[in-house]
C-alpha cells in the first residue's frame, strides 16, 4: 500500500529533479541558506493569507453569509494547494543543498 508519505517523498523528488534541469547547484551554504530562505517565505506568505481568510470565515459566519461562506473556504482550499506546492519546494531544496554540497562541503 502506498503511504502519504511515499507520494510526498515521490513528489518532493520529482521537484529537485525539476529544480537540478532548470538551476545549476548551489555553491555554497550561503548561497543554499539564500535558496530556502526565499522559498520559505513564500510558505509564511502562503500561510498568512491562509490565515486571513480563516478570519474572513469568521465574518461570514457570524453574520450568516452563506454564500460567501463557500466563497472563502473555496479560496481556502486553493491556498492550502499552494502551501503544499511550497512545502514540497523547500523540502526538495533541503535535499539540494545536502545534495550539492555534501557534509565536507557544508562550512
């Protein structure tokens, strides 16, 4: 039986395959630090906005917009899709970083 975890580590594979034909290795762990951070700040964004529509709902509810209640859980799900997309990217980017530069290489 094939696990959730099987299909993200498939998935996170398939990413640094992706990554390593489009972007030549990272060089340096500066240069690697530079990577994830960027990549992570696109989840703290993702999750921000997330975040901001849980408390639309909120509203929605509490004023009995029903409508608008799918409405916002609908852009909810479309974020949590994102936040997916981005956690896989900076798990494939940890694996890059250790990929490319190898313990002797990490200074």
């Amino acid at each position: 039986m094939i696990t959730i975890q099987d299909m993200i580590e498939t998935m996170i594979i398939s990413e640094l395959s992706e990554a390593e034909k489009k972007y030549k290795p990272i060089n340096s762990s500066k240069e690697g630090y530079a990577v994830l951070k960027e990549e992570i700040e696109e989840l703290a964004d993702d999750f921000h906005d997330l975040n901001s529509k849980l408390g639309v709902l909120w509203y929605n509810i509490k004023e009995k917009i029903p409508t608008q209640q799918h409405f916002t859980v609908e852009e909810m799900y479309n974020i949590s899709l994102d936040i997916i997309k981005e956690a896989i990217q900076v798990a494939a980017m940890c694996k890059r970083f250790q990929k490319d530069l190898g313990v002797e290489e990490i200074k």
